[in-house]
C-alpha cells in the first residue's frame, strides 16, 4: 500500500504526465489497528491476519481489484495515536477527518450507507475473550465478513479518520530464471555465458505474497554470488 496525494484520489489532470510528490514512498503500516474498507464502504480484507511485513504486498493487489483501485483505511480517536507519525503525519499524505461516520464517509468519497453498515457489523461481531494487545497476535476476533483475526476493537469514538490508499510496486515477482549462482539459465537449464541477474531482476523467489525485507536480502545474497563467479 501506498498513501493517495491529497488531490483527486492521486488521479492526474488532462494534459498532466506526473506528479512530483504524489504518491509517498510510505507503507501505511497501522491498518491492522482499524479497518480497510472500499468506496461502497465494504471490508474486503483480513486487517488482522497477521502482521504488516505479511500482508501488505498481497492486500496492495487486493486493493487494486476495487473500485478506481483505491481503499481507505478507517481509525477512530481512540486507535489514531498508535499510528505512526513518520508515515501518518508525513507531508502531502491524504487524511479525511469528521465527528460522524456519515460525514466521514461524504467528505471521502465512500458510501455513507456502505461505511455505516459495515462498522455497525464489526463492533456488534467483536468477541471480547481476548484483551487487546497489538504486540502479539492476540486472538481479538470480529467475526463477521470477512473475519479480522486479531486487534479487532469498536469504531466508535469521534472524531473518525479515513487515509485514503492505493497499490504501490516495490519489485516485480516476475523475471529471469537462474542457478543458485544467479547465473541466467536457457529452457534448456543451462548457463547463459556471461549473463547474470540478482534482485529485481530475478525470478522464480516469490508468488502471490512476500515477507517485507525478503527482496532486499535476496538481492544481497544473489548479486554477493554472481559478483564472486562473474
């Protein structure tokens, strides 16, 4: 995830070719802490599955399924002082701030009907079994659709919150087929002499999801080992 500029959900204008500045090179981490939902106000992920370095490469896809490929991330008073300020207060990121849900969901572009039924459902279906502890998995459940697994707590206090995200690329989980050596291979699985690639251009690590620092170490430990047959 990615955070949306404060114009226009981060859509350029006619004539526009880029928008220096726009999307912040930030990972939105404190999701888990409230609830992602779409512009028709509906949930579509599991915010608490696991923690953030699991789930934020496969839910950037997820959120790229929606409508205008954007969702927003919802936190009320009592969850917004756990974010963190270099990624929440950071300059140019989009806040949408309201005393109500409805005109939460009005000022953001999100279903006032859509929101408010879907934060109706999550409180009611909050089990109250677990204690809430965001430095564990700690079994705090909404059951409800789809579930939250962990650090499931009520939207209920003013003033409401809306950061408006969309699907960043960090690398490709696409490329070149190599050896241990990083050592590009034929269809064949031979060695191409001379031809090596580690990092972003290496394929066949990763599908679907990845851990967050995993593509760091991998082009470490590969360019490390094509450099030292190259």
């Amino acid at each position: 995830m990615v955070h949306l500029p404060q114009r226009g959900l981060g859509r350029l204008a006619p004539g526009e070719r880029e928008q220096p500045g726009a999307y912040q090179p930030a990972h939105p981490r404190g999701y888990p802490l409230g609830i992602v939902v779409n512009s028709d106000g509906k949930r579509f992920v599991d915010e608490g599955a696991d923690y953030r370095n699991y789930t934020y490469a496969k839910y950037g896809r997820d959120i790229l399924a929606q409508p205008g490929s954007a969702a927003f991330q919802i936190f009320d008073a009592s969850s917004r002082p756990m974010l963190r300020a270099e990624e929440y207060d950071m300059p140019g990121v989009s806040v949408v701030t309201a005393p109500t849900l409805a005109e939460l969901a009005q000022k953001a572009g999100i279903s006032p009907e859509g929101l408010e039924e879907t934060v109706h459902n999550f409180n009611a279906s909050i089990t109250g079994s677990s204690p809430f502890d965001p430095n564990v998995k700690d079994g705090r459940r909404a059951d409800t659709q789809p579930p939250k697994s962990n650090w499931a707590r009520s939207i209920a206090t003013g003033p409401f919150y809306a950061f408006p995200v969309t699907c960043g690329i960090t690398f490709t989980f696409g490329g070149l087929k190599t050896d241990t050596w990083g050592r590009v291979l034929t269809e064949d699985a031979e060695p191409l002499e001379g031809l090596y690639a580690c990092g972003e251009a290496l394929g066949g690590l990763f599908s679907g999801n990845y851990p967050g620092g995993s593509g760091l170490a991998a082009g470490a430990v590969f360019g490390r080992r094509a450099g030292s047959i190259a």
